[in-house]
C-alpha cells in the first residue's frame, strides 16, 4: 500500500505537466488544458503565483495542481466569472489562449483563490465503490458474508453510503433496485463472484469532512470535479439526496488515529473488520502512513477465524497510471491481491480472473 515513487516530484512546473498529463490519460482533455495553463500562472506577480512557485515539499503528492484547479472550476460554477465556460465545453482549445484566461483569473481573483492552496482535494466520488463492493464479493467467499467497513478519506461519507446504492457488475447485481446511486461501470474481463455481502457498520474519517446538507460545502465538492465528467455530477445530487435521508456516519480525525481507534474497537464475532480506501494513500503524510501500517499489523496478529481483518485499496499506480484495486486479509496471511484496476471515477473497471 505504498506510495510510488513519481510521488516525489518536487519540481513545481514538472508536476504541473504530469498532473495535465494524468487529466488527458482519464479523458479530461479540457481539464488538461486548464491545468497545464498554471505554468503561466508561475510567473505572475500574484499570492497564488508566488505561493505555488514556491511550493515547500512534495507538489504533485500534495496534489497542489489540483488545488487551484478546484478553485478555478468554483468562479464558473458560482458564476463568479463565466470565461472557462467554452474552455471546459471544449469551444476553445488553443493553450495560449487559456494561458491568459488563467493568468487573467488569477489576477482577478487572487484574493479568492489563496484558500484553495490550503488543502488537498476532496476527491468523493461514489463510482469507486465499484471496487469496495467487488473486493467485499470476493472476501465474502473467503471470510463470510458480514463486515465492517472502515474508510480513511471519506470527505462527504459518499461511499460511506455504499449499502444503499445499487450496483451492476458486469451482470452480478447487489443493492436495492430504486436507489438513486447506479453504479454500473462498463465492465471488462468477468464478472466478481456473486456472493452475498451483508454491511454490518459502516464509517469514514476525514480530518475536513464535508457536510452535503450544506448548499456551500456541496458546491465546494463540485468545484473539485472535472467538468467533464458529468456523470460524477449526478452522482452527487444522488448522494446529497441519500445523505439527506440519513446522515453519513463521518468522524473528524487524522487517518492515523482513526484506525488506531477502530482497530482496537471490540470486535463482533463472525464479523470482518474492513479498511478501506480510495485514491487517498497518495495525500496521507509518510508517518501517518507508517503508523496506520503498524496499526494494522498489530490488528491482524489478533485477527482469528471468528473476527478476520481485511484492507482493501483503490489506489493509483504512479508509475503505470492505472488504479488499482489491491486486497489482503488475515488471518490468512495478509498476502496482497491485485483484483482488477479502473477508471479514476469509475467509468470502467476491469476484473482480473482471480480464482
């Protein structure tokens, strides 16, 4: 569950160019084309010029691109400004031309910006529980049907609220029908097991955890969606309106507390313990991730037949682009397990034949 080296980049203007890159590899082309106009937002005398060429510390890893690019998407979508509009409908395409949009932006809305370089994106997106239900089939036929679901990173708890969606797996169904969450990614190589999976428990953690009953902090969420991607944006109003029947189970806490708490948490018999988590590993600081490792360690030498333990990953491969979905559960030894890989937001997944 490492991080990948490419992680590293330091370089400002090469991480830039690597985050523009990743956008175009997952089919946002126009997004592509805002982000890499930050290189022309480097050399303005502006707070968020200054402040991203200085970066202290890793850019990429602290997704530092995708920071601002969320605050730039919030001008359109709160109307504050309506010139990225035929950017990201792909009416204008001309990098130079987008260069001074976004510079001009900048600019104008400096002020406005700044906060955006705080934190890291808030990246919920329910089609990634494509893999957390996937993984669950497959451990339901190893360690039984029952589990409880812990996730680092849960934002707005969107996938938190995964045992009220309805989910289409290459033809294997689970879920209620009439959910207003689909999920039915185009489906590649066969189908998970169909086994049952009952949710026991279910919660996340979030050191920000946004609140989708909150008009502002919903809007926020969207502002970090690539706007191409409009699926994603359905799937939010869908989360708002389950989120507002009953609330996400959300804590706010470090990562790394959390699942010390969590696994030390009595444990019920004939019920798996599940970490879970999706493209988040990457924004988690080296030693939280170095304590949530030893955390986990410590839980599966306890882990029994009666009360396994289980880790499930969605995670991006920095080297390959893929993401990735890995397993490992005790006490059957924690090997780790590559089930299949998909689309960042869910548009396709791909099952590996795993017997």
């Amino acid at each position: 569950m490492a991080a990948n080296g490419i992680m590293n980049i330091v370089d400002v203007p090469e991480a830039i160019a690597w985050q523009a890159t990743h956008c175009d590899e997952a089919g946002a082309t126009n997004t592509a084309r805002v982000v890499r106009a930050l290189l022309a937002v480097l050399g303005t005398d502006t707070a968020v010029g200054r402040r991203m060429a200085n970066w202290q510390g890793l850019s990429l890893q602290d997704a530092m691109p995708l920071r601002i690019n969320g605050g730039l998407h919030n001008l359109l979508l709160t109307g504050a400004d309506p010139r990225l509009g035929p950017v990201y409908a792909g009416l204008t395409t001309d990098q130079s031309t987008i260069d001074a949009i976004v510079a001009d932006l900048v600019q104008t809305f400096d002020a406005q910006l700044l906060p955006w370089l705080d934190g890291p994106p808030q990246t919920n997106e329910a089609g990634r529980s494509w893999g957390f239900m996937s993984a669950l089939m497959w451990l339901s036929k190893r360690v039984g049907p029952k589990f409880e679901i812990n996730e680092l990173g849960a934002s707005a708890g969107v996938n938190t609220m995964m045992d009220r969606y309805h989910f289409d797996l290459g033809g294997v169904t689970v879920g209620p029908p009439k959910s207003p969450m689909q999920i039915k990614p185009e489906w590649r190589g066969p189908p998970p097991p169909d086994a049952p999976v009952e949710i026991a428990e279910i919660r996340g953690c979030d050191q920000a955890p946004v609140d989708l009953s909150d008009p502002a902090a919903a809007l926020r969420l969207k502002s970090y969606v690539w706007p191409e991607a409009t699926a994603r944006m359905g799937r939010i109003e869908a989360a708002i309106a389950l989120a507002s029947e009953q609330t996400p189970d959300l804590i706010k806490q470090d990562a790394g507390d959390f699942v010390a708490a969590m696994m030390d948490r009595p444990q019920e018999s004939g019920v798996t313990r599940v970490l879970s988590h999706s493209i988040v590993w990457q924004y988690i600081p080296e030693a939280t991730r170095a304590s949530i490792e030893a955390a986990m360690a410590a839980a599966a030498e306890r882990a029994s037949a009666e009360k396994p333990l289980a880790w499930v990953a969605l995670e991006t491969n920095r080297e390959t682009f893929r993401h990735e979905l890995h397993v490992r559960y005790w006490p059957a030894g924690g090997e780790e397990t590559l089930l299949g890989c998909g689309h960042p937001h869910g548009a396709w997944a791909e099952w590996f034949d795993t017997p």
